[in-house]
C-alpha cells in the first residue's frame, strides 16, 4: 500500500504541490492526502481527527511552522504536535517528517545577554516533535545550522536549497561581477555554496554583525573585497531583515554596485518589508518554504522560489531509502 500524506495548515499550496509531484512518481501513484479534520476549539486549541485506518500504515507528515499572518509559529506547531500525536495514537507508522522550515532552530545552546540562564529551543522543539509520535526519519530544508540534527533521536537530513538560486541569480548578474557575502559568522557555508554553484571567480565576503540587543542587528565591519562589484547576499532566514539591509548598508558603503539577497526562509516579520524598500537591495530571492504574508506577495522587490519538487524529491528519496546527497548536483 502506497504511503498517505498528512500536514498541518500552514502552507496548503507547498503541501498540495509536493503531493502533486510525489503522484506523478513511481511507487507513489496512489498516494493521497489522509483524510482528517484539522479546526481549533474557540479558545485556539488545535484538534484533529483521522478519518482513514492509519493502523500499520506508513505515513509522511508535512509540518508547515511559521507565521502567515493568520496563525502564529506557535499555533502551527501545536497542530503539528496534535496531529502527530492523533496519529500515534490510531498506530500508525510515521515514516517521514518534513519540515518545509524548522522553526526555534537559532537558539541552539545557551547564549543570553548578561547570563546564560536561557532555554535550547532547538532541542525543545526535537523533544516534543518526538514525544508527540515516534517518528521514523525527519528532514527540514536549509536548516539554521546542521549540528541540529543531534537533538533528534531518529535519522535527521538536511535538504540543501542554495542550488535553487544559481539560476535566478545568474539571470541578474554577470558571472564574474558576483561575490558572494554571508551577512554573519554563521553563514559562510551557504555563501560559499552560492559561490561555487554560480561559479564566480571571487573569494566571499564576511559581514562582523553584531547583535546590541535581542532583534536588533548591527553591521560592524565587511571582510573581503566588493568594489565595483555585484553582491550577493546569502542567509537561511529573513526574519526582520535587520541582518541583511545592515549588510546592505555595509556593501553599499564599501563600493558594491548592484546589491541582491537570497534568503532561503522569507519570514518578513515586524517591519522587514518596508526596511527592505528603503535599502539598496534590488532584488529579494526567498523559497516558499513558509507561506508567505499578503505584505511580501505584493512587495515588488520580492520573489518567491518554489520548493515543491525539491522537498518531494527529499520526501521520496527517504521513503525509497535513497541518498539525499546528490539532491541539487549536476
Ligand atoms: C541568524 O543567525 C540567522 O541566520 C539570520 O541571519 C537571522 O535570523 C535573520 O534575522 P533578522 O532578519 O531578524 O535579522
């Protein structure tokens, strides 16, 4: 029997387009949608029933957590929760967790302002997805940082998506004229992805961002060289945006010419969209990882990447037992 697909409601149209490219695949012809029934009690509790026996029956979940504007990160992580736990409760076999975009991932240890008296959010949220169900392998896209797959006790994948922008990067901007700058410490790897798929012969370049105080982003100092060239900023997750337009202003000031940012997660809280009209940034690249906010569909700036056949492309790989390795390789 082919596997039944579950997912939350944060992002209907991924999850409808994942389902459509694992029906056109062999071995998932028959899969479907598992029928169920996903609403909120009026005080906001998620509650979810199974209409199919699920007993023995291999699964896929698709948790879709991030806040679109009508429900909260929180929300649509308690919904995930409870439809995890709905399903461990009719015995099903939950072979696969996807994460289109995994959320609490940046507090990976403890780092506070003035102590270290701080909560480890990312092993949190792995403890309670899988005290919710046994899950038998999970995978999240462009993750925050890898070292988050030892906080899960099952098989973890990460599923690169830095190939998905060669290509609208290189419809901008000439080969050559393109450095690739991680806009912080942590993300010198994903800059260098960037480099090497779009096959510049420029070293990348550093932002030193501090954070003054918590949401708050401050550019210091730009190592490498962007004089006269084209640069590209590369980030997991465009939260407020305050990383990015800093790092804008920063190449700005250094000489950059034409400035264009790739940032896997569009979260565009708080006032992201209008810092990102007000800087030099001409061009925004975000996936569909999270559904995005009316705000950013409308914004000019701002495009948005599909993921469908890249996370169903994951998802039938891990249900096959396949690599996930050569996933965005020529
Ligand atoms: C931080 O380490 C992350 O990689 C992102 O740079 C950060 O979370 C983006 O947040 P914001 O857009 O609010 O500056």
């Amino acid at each position: 029997m082919e596997p039944l697909l579950f997912a939350n409601s944060g992002n209907k149209e991924l999850v409808d387009d994942v389902l459509a490219r694992l029906q056109a695949t062999d071995g998932f012809h028959e899969t479907r949608l598992g029928r169920m029934h996903l609403d909120f009690h009026p005080d906001g509790e998620p509650f979810v029933e199974i209409f199919d026996n699920v007993r023995r029956r291999q699964c896929i979940v698709v948790g879709c957590i991030a806040a679109n504007g009508s429900h909260s990160v929180n929300d649509h992580a308690m919904e995930t929760f409870v439809l995890l736990d709905a399903l461990k409760r009719a015995d099903a076999n939950v072979d696969v967790l996807a994460l289109p975009y995994l959320p609490y991932a940046r507090q990976d240890r403890r780092k506070g302002g003035e102590t270290d008296r701080t909560a480890i959010t990312s092993k949190l949220f792995a403890k309670l997805l899988t005290i919710a169900s046994p899950i038998g392998r999970v995978c999240a896209v462009e993750p925050h940082d890898v070292h988050v797959e030892g906080f899960f006790p099952c098989p973890f994948d990460r599923v690169p998506s830095i190939h998905l922008f060669t290509d609208p990067v290189k419809r901008l901007l000439d080969t050559n004229s393109i450095v690739a700058i991680s806009p912080d410490r942590g993300g010198w790897e994903r800059a260098g992805a960037l480099s090497t798929n779009v096959g510049t012969p420029r070293l990348i370049g550093w932002v030193d961002k501090r954070r003054p105080a918590p949401g708050q982003a401050k550019a210091h100092q730009l190592i490498g060289d962007v004089k006269g060239l084209n640069a590209v900023i590369v980030d997991d997750m465009i939260d407020t945006a305050g990383t990015l337009c800093e790092a804008a202003r920063l190449l700005k000031e250094n000489g950059a010419e034409r400035i264009i940012a790739c940032g896997v997660h569009g979260l565009f809280n708080g006032s992201a969209i209008e810092r990102i009209m007000k800087s030099p940034i001409e061009r925004v690249f975000v996936t569909n990882s999270v559904e995005q906010k009316p705000a950013a569909r409308a914004c000019e700036k701002i495009t948005v990447i599909p993921i469908g056949d890249l996370l169903a492309q994951a998802v039938r790989r891990m249900v096959t037992g396949e690599s996930l390795r050569t996933i965005g390789k020529p």
